[in-house]
C-alpha cells in the first residue's frame, strides 16, 4: 500500500512533495514551490497525514531515499531531499535549471 501510494505519485517531468500540513519546514516548501510559475497538474503536494498508513509511508520513503523525514522533495524520478535542499538548489540557480530541463514551467 505505502509503496503504492508513493510510486504512483513520482512521475518524470513532475514535481512531487510528500509533506504533513503541520510541519513548518513543509509549509515553506509549499511557499517556495507556489512562487513558481508550474504548468498545470505538473505540481503536487501530497498529505501523508490524510492516509491511515503515514508511518508505512515514511518508511518507504525512508528505505527510498534514505530519510524519513517531510518534505521529501522528487523532481521527477529523483529526490532531491527536504526543505533545506531545496532552498540550497534555489539560492544557487540549480532549481530552476532542473525544473526548465523537465519542462515543469511556463
């Protein structure tokens, strides 16, 4: 089930975030991601919290990526880590590079 609902999220040329609505490093995630201009459907944050396996999914997400821990950032098929990551990816100019190669923005 858990890698089910993972695997069937993280798609090339997608943006995909597994978060929980209560964490502050998730709710800033979804802040940097929102100022950016994503073509439709190409961004995604998904509420583990709004499933009964959230620990099932952090497991998986932890055996997939070797964290356990929210936001679990995936450009494309490849995760880039959490929050921090991210920020550090857009601070040097990297994210918006990666995101133009994938074709997730206008």
């Amino acid at each position: 089930m858990a890698e089910e609902f993972v695997n069937c999220r993280i798609q090339p040329g997608k943006v995909v975030v597994f978060i929980k609505p209560s964490c502050p490093y998730c709710r800033r995630t979804q802040e940097l991601l929102g100022q950016l201009p994503f073509k439709q459907g190409l961004l995604e944050f998904v509420d583990i919290t709004a499933t009964s396996d959230t620990g099932k999914i952090q497991d998986y997400l932890e055996q997939l990526t070797g964290a356990r821990t929210v936001p679990r950032v995936f450009i494309g098929k490849d995760c880039i880590g959490g929050c921090s990551d991210l920020v550090e990816m857009h601070e040097s100019g990297e994210l918006l590079k990666r995101l133009k190669q994938i074709g997730a923005l206008q």
